[in-house]
C-alpha cells in the first residue's frame, strides 16, 4: 500500500531537502515515538520552515479532533514569535483553500486552526510554563540552547499524559546539549534498527549548497574567514560538537601565532598601526593595564586584515593620571588609526579623558558576555587562519607574561552560543588587550589618508 504521506505537498516555500526533513518527521510522528525526534541542520539553512510546516500540518489535520501543540523556544521574544510568524505564514498560504470555518486564527502568543491550537512558551528558566498539555506534540526550537534539567522538569511532562511526540529542532554545539545527547541516541537507534521510521533528520550545508549555490558561497567564505576547525564553524556549519578543550588557545595555535618579525620601538614609515587597551587597576596588587600595538597587515583569506603585534606595554599599579599620560604620548608617536579601549566600569570614566585627542578613532568597548564572547570567537579565528602573529620574543617583561596569559587563559562553550573565557586563578590582562587590538585591526577600515598623515593633536 502507498504510503500517504508521499502525497503531502511541498509547499511554496519548501525546497527538496525541506521537504525531505519534513517527510520523515511525519512517518516518526505516525509511529508515536517515546523518545524525542531530533532535527539538526546548519545555520540560516531553513530549519525554521520545517518547524512551521510543521506546526501548520498538525494543526490542519488535528482541526476537528483538536487538541494543542506546545512550541518552546530559548526565548519569548524573538524567537518563538518569530516561530509564530512563520506558522501563520505557512498557514495563510492554504487559508484560502480550505471552508472558512476551518481557516487559522491568532490571538496573542496562540495561533488556532479549527478546535486545534498551537501555543508558543519561553524555554527560559525564569518563565512561567506550568499548566499547559501538549496533545499534539511538543516542539522545541534552537533546542541546543535550552537547559536540559529545565527542559525535562517543565516540558517534557506536557507530553507525559497524552504521549504526544516531542520534536527537538536545532544545530550542533559542544556535544553535550540536550538536543546533540538526544541525536545522539537516534542515531545509535537508527543505526541498530535501519528499517522504519527515522528517529533523527538533518542536511549538511553541502546538500543545501546544490539547491542554492550562493549559501553554499557563503559557508566556504565563513570557512575561509574562521578556519575549517573553528568551534563555530563546526558546530553551526558541520553539525560537529565544536568543543574547545578547556583552552582559548591549543598548544598549536599558540605555536602558530608566533610570527617572524621583530618587536619595534617605534613605528616604521608607511605602515598603520593600531591598539588595544585594557584598563588595570591602580594598587599594587590589581591587574595590569596593557597596551597592545600592531600593524594592520595586508587582507588575506575571507577579506579581513591581518594583525602583526609589534610592540606591547604594561603599567602596574601606577595612576590613572600616569597611564593616560603615557597612552596619550604613544598615540602622537604612533599615530594609531584606531584604538579599542575597554570601557567597562572604571574604564569608562578613563576611555572619555582619552576622547578629546583620538575622537572617532576611539573604539569603546563595553564587555557583556556576547561581546566577550564575540571577541574570543574572532582572536580564535585569526589564530586559526594566520591572521594573528605575535614579534619573536625578546625576553622582555611584556613578552613573557603574554605568552604566559596565552597558555593559561581558558574557555568553555555555554548556552547560548556564547564562548566564555579567562583566567579564573591568574590575570588574563594581556589577553583581553591582545582582542582588543585585533578588533581594532578588523575595524580601522581603510586608510584615512594614504600619503604624507598629518600627526594626530
């Protein structure tokens, strides 16, 4: 007997591999699986469409049985009303082809088709879930980043009563997740079992890549830019946990970035340079404010300019007053391009006094875990790509107590897509003026003029 669901339509939205996702979803949902279904695909690849096909299709043929789809995600806004938006868009596109009682309704965070509905939830830890049964199904969206203890307390209950299939929709990350644990159990099931209805769906961007070629364009430029071995890259683009090993920095990437050239004492005719500062503390036992130089470097692989450290310069426990004194010298020396100055907290008050002499040059960065994050993510990059080198050492003070912050200085991968890291027992002052300067490097643009620079006041 021909299976029915080989009939479901695509869909004007739905391209093959979308289609062939959705397929399989429905042949599992049909078998009413225990364990969760898994669906993993790279980066803006359409997964979300899947979902709300999807949602659309269940609500559709649930419309007289009624009943509820609960959809989750990490957040209320945006992410699950932008999951809403994309339901009621895939069910405006039939509206029109069904009786006028049947048609889709919202209200609020609540889209209904008939006496089905789908309600769309926060997976956040601090929202209030309780009270809501998933009849229909339990989806979860960017189910890498939602806390699985969370997950299974308030959610997976929902289903409990009414065994209701859970879907789990999303990307790789570190390998722990509660939606890369449950893929992989799939696969170990499908493996074992090879007949039936899959457990666990995805598409590689390579499969994308031959239905839209210039996706396939940007992820081979993303792998330029980062490095085929980027925890990024693999994660959002491979579907490979992209585990850091406790480190920011690897012993090969540490002996990569070691450069051949020489540290200078000062700046070199025709070259940019540029820096980044980050602001210690005045006591004698307070971390260090550093001051990382470099030249920008020619763009190589993916665009992006590269960044040769040439000089760098510590001040321990002196003032305020001293420090942004000596800062203020380097720059007339220097003449930086531009300067990435930590404006956190203290650093604030500090990074203004600087404004009246570098004005739009001054690059105020303010440290939130993301743009933390962001900022390891791109020293871990150039590091990967050969855009980052360091002078040869030349046993100063500055040399030895950065290679020595490089090795110690660790990371994590956490919820969220976020890259944590630091040095929880040691200072990491050198390291965050290191990033810094390289984002001073990837900002500076172009040269403000090419020949015969006036010095800066």
């Amino acid at each position: 007997m021909p299976d029915p669901l080989l009939a479901l339509p695509r869909g004007p939205s739905l391209r093959a591999y979308q289609s062939r996702v959705l397929r399989g979803l429905l042949r599992a949902i049909a078998s009413r699986p225990a364990a969760p279904l898994t669906v993993m695909m790279p980066r803006q690849s359409g997964k979300n469409e899947i979902a709300a096909a999807l949602v659309a299709f269940l609500l559709r043929t649930h419309a007289v049985a009624g009943g509820t789809v609960v959809v989750c995600a990490p957040t209320l806004d945006p992410q699950a009303r932008i999951s809403a938006e994309r339901v009621r868009a895939a069910l405006a596109a039939t509206d029109a082809l069904v009786p006028a009682a049947g048609r889709s309704r919202s209200r609020g965070d609540a889209i209904a088709v008939g006496r089905a509905r789908a309600a769309l939830l926060s997976a956040n830890p601090q929202a209030s879930v309780a009270g809501h049964t998933a009849s229909i199904a339990l989806i979860a969206d960017e189910a890498q980043d939602i806390d699985e203890t969370w997950f299974n307390r308030q959610f997976r209950p929902m289903a409990a009563s009414t065994g209701a299939p859970t879907i789990l929709f999303g990307t790789a990350w570190n390998g722990r997740t509660l939606l890369e644990r449950a893929a992989e159990a799939n696969r170990a099931r499908d493996a074992a079992i090879p007949l039936g209805p899959r457990r666990h769906h995805q598409a590689g961007w390579r499969e994308v890549a031959t239905v839209l070629p210039a996706y396939g364009a940007y992820v081979e430029a993303e792998r330029e830019r980062l490095g085929a071995s980027h925890p990024l890259f693999l994660s959002q683009y491979e579907l490979a946990p992209g585990e850091v090993a406790g480190r920011l920095l690897t012993r090969d990437l540490l002996a990569a970035i070691e450069g051949g050239h020489d540290p200078l004492a000062a700046p070199e005719s025709g070259e940019r340079y540029v820096a980044g500062l980050d602001f210690g503390g005045e006591g004698a036992d307070a971390d260090a404010t550093v001051l990382t130089i470099a030249r920008v470097e020619a763009a190589g692989g993916g665009g992006v300019p590269g960044c040769a450290v040439v000089a760098q310069r510590e001040w321990r426990g002196e003032p305020y007053a001293r420090v942004l004194e000596d800062v203020r010298a380097l720059d007339r020396a220097w003449q930086f391009d531009r300067v990435s100055a930590d404006a956190t907290g203290l650093g604030a008050p500090l990074v203004a006094q600087l404004r009246p002499q570098f004005g739009g040059r001054l690059d105020e960065v303010v440290f939130t875990s993301a743009s933390k994050s962001a900022l390891g993510y791109a020293l871990l990059a150039a590091a990967r790509t050969g855009r980052l080198a360091l002078p040869r050492s030349d046993g100063s003070l500055e040399a030895v107590r950065c290679r020595e912050e490089l090795a110690a200085c660790g990371a994590s991968l956490a919820l969220g897509g976020r890259l944590a890291w630091g040095n929880d027992r040691g200072h990491d002052d050198y390291v965050v003026s290191l990033a810094l300067c390289l984002h001073a490097v990837e900002t500076a643009g172009p040269p403000r003029v090419a020949v015969g620079r006036a010095r800066h006041s």
